[in-house]
C-alpha cells in the first residue's frame, strides 16, 4: 500500500470505525512493479517499447543501460551478450519477459526463480514474436 494509504486510512478512522482492509482503500494499492529499474536486452525496438510502457505504466522504472548501483533486474530472452555477462557478476536476475506481464497480472511482484532465462531446471519461454507482447500488453490494459 501507498504512504497515501495510511494518511486516508488515519483520517477517516477520526471519524468512523473502519478496517484498513475495507475496499475503499484499494486504489491505493501499489503498483506491481513499483520502485523497480528494469532494463532489456536482445529484443526488437518495438518489443522494448510494449515493455518499457508495460513497466512505467505499473511503477517500475525503465533504462537502456544496465547500471550496477541501480538496475535491478535485467529482462533477455537467453542467457548470452555483454549485458547478461554483467548482469551475471553483479548479481542481477537475468529473467524472461513473462515475468513482468505475469507479475502486472498478479497485481504484484511475483519471485523471479520460475523466470530465470539461465535456470537448469528450465524456465519459462519468452515470447519472441511482436505480436504476441502487444497480445499480452492489450490484454493486461484492457483488464486493469
């Protein structure tokens, strides 16, 4: 929940007897991929640009460069390429785009480990074609 939350949350208890999980609160939720930096790599001007707004549009941050102080999470579809060797060494979760569309989905951040594009245990395929991130992108926008 949002610092907004706990001043609507305090003030309306001033006045009436009211739980914090009543739904009046709800828009007060954060959003799924709030104060994250994410940043993409080996995909197509078009499919950064369905991410990027998918991202900024759900509170998380988007950069073109990969930044040890503050990229949080990198976004590629295999585990190759000057940008994975980095995020790589600095620790960063190198994680298929599914990730982000599933975490928007769920309404919150969901755990990258099923997502990780250099997991042995298999991950989860990324979508390589256009048309299927705006499918994914329309879908979420239509059901926010």
């Amino acid at each position: 929940m949002t610092n907004e939350w706990v001043t609507q949350v305090w003030e309306r208890g001033k006045h009436d007897n009211i739980h914090a999980t009543n739904p009046t609160f709800t828009r007060y939720k954060c959003p799924a991929l709030m104060g994250l930096t994410l940043t993409v790599s080996q995909m197509g001007k078009k499919d950064k640009e369905i991410l990027k707004k998918s991202i900024e549009s759900h509170g998380g941050t988007y950069t073109g460069q990969l930044d040890m102080e503050h990229t949080e999470i990198l976004i590629i579809s295999k585990p190759e390429g000057d940008k994975y060797k980095y995020a790589k060494k600095w620790k960063i979760p190198c994680i298929s785009s599914d990730w982000v569309f599933d975490s928007i989905e769920k309404g919150y951040c969901l755990k990258t480990e099923g997502y990780r594009v250099d997991s042995a245990r298999g991950s989860t395929s990324t979508p390589t074609k256009v048309r299927t991130l705006k499918f994914r992108y329309k879908f979420l926008s239509l059901n926010e």
